[in-house]
C-alpha cells in the first residue's frame, strides 16, 4: 500500500484539477443560463420609463400639439425619409397609417413619444420584420422645430 501512494496522487492531481474546472465551468454556465431567462420585472418595465431623452419628457405632446404639420412633407423629403419610406411598406414601414400604428408599438406609448423615439433613437425599438438600418443620426441633424412639425405631419399619415 505504502509503494502505490507516490503513484497514485501524481495520477490523480491532473484528473481532480479537470473535474474542479469542469464544475466551475458548468456552475457559471447553468448561473447565466438562469439569470438570462428568468423573468426580471424591473427589466420589462424600464423601457416605458425612458421614453424620451430628460429634456422631453413630459412635454412632447405639448410641442406637438403648438407644431405646424403644413410644414411635415417637405421636411420629410428634405431629410430623405421617403428614401425608405413610401406609401406601402417597403425598406421601411409605410407612411400609410404611421400615425395610427405609432399608437399601438409599444405599451404606454403616446403615438406621438412613440413617433418622437422612433425618429430621434431608431434603435430603441426595431419594428418587427424589418432590419436595424434606419439612419441614426437625426438627433444631431434635424433641429427640434422641424422634429416636431415633421412629428404632427406623421401623426395625421
Ligand atoms: C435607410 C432607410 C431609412 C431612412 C432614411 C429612414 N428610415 Fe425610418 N425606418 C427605417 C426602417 C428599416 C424602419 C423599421 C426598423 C426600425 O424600427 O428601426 C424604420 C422605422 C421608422 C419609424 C417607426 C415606424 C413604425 O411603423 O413603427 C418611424 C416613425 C420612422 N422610421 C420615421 C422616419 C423618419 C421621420 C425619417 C427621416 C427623418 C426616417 N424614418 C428615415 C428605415 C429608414
């Protein structure tokens, strides 16, 4: 018995080092496994929270509603919209019904934050079926009075 010790725990150290890392590995596998799918209520919830940047919140429909929606179609041209959106769906959603349909995206959404969020941060919200390219750039490219005349117009679409 004495003889096979030496032996023995050389063998054996390799094999035990692998089971621990092995354990490690799939304890922090399983970990993540759960925490991605466990509902996380605060997650759900935080996105109707932040409906716009701070400086908006609350008075979008106020601006809105002051808005000039005569002026909506040209802006719309002038910043290219109708590149991707036409009448009928296509590269982008249809500016048929854009108005209605800003209204049921996304729950306690105005049709009008909606409509803002939309335009101002693209990636918040990516309209099912269609692909992440809408230009993302408008925040720093359209000034806020042509946003919201641009917003009443699409409101009326
Ligand atoms: C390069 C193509 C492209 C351009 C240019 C573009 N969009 Fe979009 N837009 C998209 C696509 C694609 C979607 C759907 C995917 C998404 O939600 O980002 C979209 C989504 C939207 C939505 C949400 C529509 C819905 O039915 O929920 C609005 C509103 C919108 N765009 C407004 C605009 C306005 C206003 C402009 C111009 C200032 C503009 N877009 C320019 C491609 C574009």
């Amino acid at each position: 018995m004495s003889e096979k010790v030496p032996i023995q725990v050389p063998r054996l150290a390799p094999f035990i080092t692998l089971l621990g890392a092995g354990l490690v590995i799939a304890f922090g596998v399983a970990f993540f496994a759960v925490l991605g799918n466990v509902p996380n209520p605060q997650r759900l919830m935080t996105p109707i929270v932040v409906t716009a940047p701070p400086q908006f919140t609350g008075n979008i429909e106020a601006r809105v509603a002051a808005a000039d929606p005569g002026k909506g179609a040209a802006i719309f041209e002038k910043y290219a919209c109708n590149a991707c959106h036409r009448a009928e769906d296509g590269v982008g959603p249809a500016l048929r019904g854009m108005g209605a349909r800003a209204a049921t995206r996304r729950p306690n959404y105005s049709a009008a934050a909606y409509l803002y969020e939309s335009i101002i941060e693209p990636n918040a919200f990516i309209v099912p079926d269609y692909a992440n390219i809408m230009v993302s750039n408008y925040k720093a490219k359209i000034p806020e009075v042509e946003l919201f005349d641009l917003i009443a117009w699409l409101l009326r679409q």
